[in-house]
C-alpha cells in the first residue's frame, strides 16, 4: 500500500490486488457493517501509517480500478459528522399542490345537489359553478388539487355523476350552456339538497 498526501483533507492510496484481498478478509470478520467494514480497516490502516484521521469526519472515497487488479482510492475529508443531539435544520415548506378544474355532469338536479350539500358541510374553499347546458345535462365545475400519493378530493362526486375531461367540458358548457350559478354555487345550492 502506497500514499500520497494531496492536502490536508485529502490522500491518495494505491492498492495492490493483495491489499485489497487482506482488507476485503479483515472486513468480511465485521460482518455487521458489511462492505463498511473493509473501508473502516482501509482508513485504520490510512491513520496508522500516515496520521491521516478521518474519525468522526464525513468521508469521500473515490476508487478507480488498476490494470493489475489492484486500484487508487482518493479519500477526502468533507468535515465533521453532525453532533446526535444538534438541531436539524428546517425543512423547507412543500409547495402547494396547483388547482385545477374538475368537470361533473349530472342527469338530473338532485344528486348535483347532494354533491353540493356534502362540499359545503366539510367546508369546500374553492370556486364552483353550475351550468346547465343544450344537451339537458347539469355541469358542476369546481376546482381540486389532487395529492401525488391519493385520489382526488372529489373522488366521492363520481358516485353521483360522471366526471368529464374538463377542458373540453369547458368549452363546450361555455359555448351551449347557461350559467345557473357561478363562483360559489356549491354554498348557493347545498340549501336547496
């Protein structure tokens, strides 16, 4: 085993193929610690004979591979490991998940009303309007965010129409039907139920 001191932070370690084979031996008696276990015995070894400490330090250990089967290992000191018992930093807040539409036909009033009466009891927050268009359905437009890990919000509205691909719904409600109630037609109608 050859080093060769870069910095004070960093060495260079050239391994023979025999090298390699004693700490792989020395690391496979630490079972627990695995393939951990052949880094630690390399580092032991670093600090007997160079004084290079990397104990209770974060460590970098960058190893490229020798023609005759040994290999260079470059360790560099990336500074002191977090204390146990020190303050994490805070996390930064998540962003809020974007809005947007969702489109609820109904075939007649009374289950768009249901749906109303149930948005309103758990305090729906956002816009909402009915619609009521040429082809004899009545359109709920409201707006969700959705979760990446689960279902929409609304999921429950399906159970008493049909959800529609909301900009082409859009469109066309705009186009062929009548606004019955805009921008707050879930607390409007939730009476009515």
């Amino acid at each position: 085993m050859d080093f060769i001191r870069i910095s004070d932070v960093k060495i260079k370690v050239t391994l023979s193929p025999e090298d390699l084979d004693r700490y792989v031996a020395e690391g496979e008696r630490d079972r627990p610690a695995g393939s951990h276990g052949t880094l630690r015995a390399i580092l032991r070894e670093i600090r007997r004979e160079t004084g290079f400490d990397a104990t209770g330090e974060r460590v970098l250990m960058q190893m490229f591979p020798g023609a005759d089967g040994g290999c260079e290992l470059f360790v560099t000191r990336l500074g002191k490991l977090p204390e146990k018992d020190a303050p994490k930093p805070a996390a930064l807040p998540a962003a809020a998940l974007p809005l947007r539409s969702a489109v609820f036909a109904f075939d007649r009033l009374p289950p768009l009303l249901a749906v109303c009466r149930h948005l309103d009891h758990i305090g729906y927050p956002h816009l909402s309007a009915v619609y009521y268009g040429d082809d004899g359905l009545w359109y709920l437009v409201l707006q969700e965010r959705i979760p990446r890990d689960r279902p929409s919000p609304l999921s429950f509205a399906e159970e008493f129409g049909r959800r529609r691909r909301a900009g082409a719904t859009l469109a066309y409600i705009k186009e062929h039907g009548a606004c019955v109630s805009g921008s707050d037609a879930v607390s409007t109608l939730a009476p009515l139920a």
